[in-house]
C-alpha cells in the first residue's frame, strides 16, 4: 500500500515573514516616535534657555527725548457772547400800563416811546405842589410887607431919637426922654432885624416850593417810557393794564428780570468776557488780535481784538479778565452764544514738553523718570533717577514742563513697576503712540536751547 503525501496550500505565510513584518513596524514606530521627540525637546529647551536669559536680562522701558515747546503758543478758551451796550428799562412812576409800543425784537431808536404809563396820583401830586408853591409865595409878600413896615417905624424912631438929642444939647427937653427915644429906636432896629430873618426863611419855603413841584413834574415824564439809545428790544416783562410800581414791572416776578419792563441791545459789536490762565496771561495784550468761532457756523472765522484787561489776577482762580470785542455787522453772532476764543502769543523761552504718559504722581509732586548714563551701568543700560518737576499746561498727549529740565534729559514714558528709583534698565526710543511728539509743536531736539534752561 503506498503513502498518501500531504497536500500543499499556495497562500501559507511563514513565521519567519510575520516576524519581519513586526519588525519593520516597531523600527516605523520608534522612527516616528523619535522624529517627534526630539524636535519638542529642542522647543522646550530653547523656551528654557529663554526664560533664564530673560529672567537674567535687563527690564527694557520706552523712552523719549525731551523737546523744547514751540514759540508760539496758542489757548484756546470756552466763552459766551454778550452784546457791547445792554440795559434795562424801569419805571420811575408807579401806575398802570395805558398801551405799549414795542415788542421783544422790535428795532428802536433813541427816545423811541415804549409805553404810556397812567398815573393819576401823580397829576394830583403836581397840583398839590402848584398849590403849596402859591401859597408859599403869598407868605413871602406877607413877611416882605411887614418888614417895609417896621423898616418904616425904624427910620421914624431914629429921626425922633435925633430931635431929642437935639434938645436935650440946648435943655428944652429932659434927659429921660431922650433915653425913651433912644431906646424905641433901638427896639425899631431889633424888629427889623428880625422880619428880615422872616423874609429869608419865606423866601427859602418858596424855593422848597419850587423844587418840590419841579420834582413831580419830572416824574410826569417818566410816564412816557422812552428807549436810552438805538438797539433791539431783547425782552418784554409788560402787557397792557398791568400794575407797575415805582421799582419796575409788577408781574409778581421775585428775580431781577421780573421788575424790567424792557431790555435793550446794541449787537453791532458784541464783546466775549474771558478768564485767562496764569500761564497765558503775560502773552495777552491790549489789542492783539483773537479768533472767535461758534460751531453753528463752522468753517467761518470772525476776527476781533483784545480792548481791554483786569490788568490783575484773580486771587481764587488765578486768571485774568479779559474782553474780546469784535464787529457783528451782519447779526450772525446772537448775543447768549457759546463761542470758543483762540489767542496766539509768543513766548520769549518756551517750556519743555513730555509725554503725557510719562508724568508720575508722588506724594511730593509730579516726578519724571530719567535715564542717566552712569560709569557703572551695564553695556547698553541706563539708571534711573526720578526728577521732580514743575508742570505747565495739560495738552493730554503732551505736557509742558516749567521747571526741573535742562533739555538733555531722556524721559520714561508709561513707567511700569520695575521702573525704580537707581535701577538699570534698557531702552528704546519711542516715535509712535503718547510718547510722539505732537504734530506741529515746533519742538526741537533733546538738546537745543540748553541755555534757556527753566531748571529750579
């Protein structure tokens, strides 16, 4: 009997193949795996190398160069605009508004009648005073009379006094009587002397009189509510019929206003009052020129001048007063507008400017933190030193600097808290941002003008 041979199958995989199979893949893996090993280990490496250079480096601040303010300097001041000549217009006769003329906006002229104004005790008054003028007068041709009189007697005493003086030379007559007559004589002169003081004190109640009367007649005129000079009738406190008292209208208004029965205004020229700042005011002079500008008229400029000045400080606000007048022939500026004034004056020695980020509040005053070149300081590394100063003006982005500077000075803008006071720091200059100089400031470089230092 033969042997049966086993039969062979095609698709038979030998272990030595499925061995390296698995061989190939584990090396793939281990490939892969340290092809990304190594790369995050170079990253983590170099994230440490960096952290230990930074924790080791220098703290680095943005700096900037101290510049010289322009010489021509400009402020710009909030105002309200008030016309040149404005008064109001009251009574001086208590009575009741007959009719009135004008209305508010209403163009007057000068000694234009406004209203009539009815007072009928005031006719009373002026017969009153007809009457006790008369009467006075009578009194005074009275007292006159009486002294004609005793005048008379007076210089009839004085003729008998003389007879027996006369007589009693030649003895006709007894001494006694002369001494009568003389004494008559006498009494006659006294009596004179007093009809005279009589006739004074008439003659003055006469002129008491007279000015009393003229006093209530002057007061009839001002019955006739006329306008002081030419302008435009701004307000209107009256109707016809209403009550008006000695002191202006009788509206039952409690406010100064209230007892106006008219106000008045002369807007051809109008004038702006402004409070100038110390730090201005020796720039401003009477009659230089200022801009005004209101924003309901933009792109328009109207042009006036400085006519005059307090000429002192305000001790609570140090400003000075100032007023701008300017023409308004045209009626575009109304009286009660905001207008904003623009003053340009030149300054002999400007003061320096900084960035606005760079001021440091201390309890002791504004400081500024400067960059110091010292023999000891790193390569590259500046000390700081922190500045008092004295500050101008705010601008936001910029702010003067009157005193503390020379002009050479490097400042820190925006000093975070590894800025110290002697700490080393390293810096870059900054031209962007707060720390840029403002567009057209005119400042100079960090080191010009050292000679018109402002350093106190």
């Amino acid at each position: 009997m033969s042997q049966q041979v086993p039969e062979k199958h095609e698709h038979h995989i030998s272990p030595g193949k499925v061995i390296f199979f698995f061989v190939v893949i584990a090396l793939i893996v281990g490939a892969v795996a340290v092809g990304g090993y190594l790369p995050r280990k170079e990253r983590e490496d170099a994230a440490k190398s960096a952290a230990r250079v930074e924790q080791t480096s220098l703290p680095r601040v943005a700096a900037a160069k101290v510049r010289r303010g322009p010489a021509e300097s400009e402020v710009v001041l909030p105002g309200s605009i008030s016309a040149l000549v404005e008064a109001g217009i009251y009574a001086r006769a208590a009575g009741y508004v007959k009719k009135r003329y004008v209305d508010i906006g209403d163009r007057v002229r000068k000694d234009q009648l406004l209203a009539d104004i009815e007072v009928p005790e005031l006719d009373l008054q002026v017969a009153q005073a007809k009457a006790a003028l008369a009467q006075a007068k009578q009194q005074l041709g009275q007292a006159k009379a009486s002294l004609l009189q005793v005048q008379s007697q007076r210089d009839l005493a004085k003729l008998t006094s003389d007879r027996y003086t006369s007589l009693v030379a030649r003895g006709a007559v007894a001494r006694m009587d002369a001494d009568t007559q003389q004494a008559n004589f006498k009494t006659s002169e006294a009596l004179v002397a007093s009809q005279e003081a009589n006739v004074g004190a008439a003659d003055e109640n006469v002129r008491q009189s007279q000015a009393n009367l003229d006093r209530v007649m002057a007061l009839q005129d001002y019955k006739q509510v006329k306008a002081p000079f030419a302008g435009i009738v701004t307000a209107r406190n009256i109707e016809t019929g209403a009550l008006i008292s000695a002191n202006g209208a009788g509206q039952g208004g409690t406010n100064a206003l209230a007892s106006e029965l008219y106000r008045i205004a002369q807007s051809g020229s109008v004038r702006i009052i402004e409070n100038v700042p110390q730090s201005t005011a020796l720039g401003i002079v009477v009659g230089m020129p200022a801009e005004v500008s209101v924003v309901e008229l933009p792109g328009r400029k109207f042009v006036g001048k400085v006519a005059r000045t307090s000429n002192t400080l305000d001790p609570a606000s140090r400003t000075l007063m100032v007023e701008v007048q300017l023409p308004n022939g045209d009626g575009k500026l109304i009286p009660g507008m905001f207008a904003e004034v623009r003053f340009k004056t030149h300054r002999e020695t400007p003061p320096f400017l900084v960035p606005g980020d760079a001021i440091i509040a201390a309890n002791t005053g504004p400081q500024l933190a400067i960059l110091q070149e010292t023999p000891d300081a790193p390569p590259g590394a500046r000390r700081i030193h922190f500045q008092p100063v004295s500050l101008g003006r705010d601008f936001g982005v910029q702010t003067e600097v009157v005193g503390g500077l020379d002009g050479s000075e490097l400042v820190v803008v925006n000093p975070s808290d590894d800025v110290r006071d002697g700490a080393f720091v390293k810096f870059e200059l900054s031209g962007q941002g707060r720390g840029a100089p403002a567009a057209g400031t005119g400042a100079g470089t960090a080191n010009a003008d050292k000679g018109g230092s402002d350093k106190k």
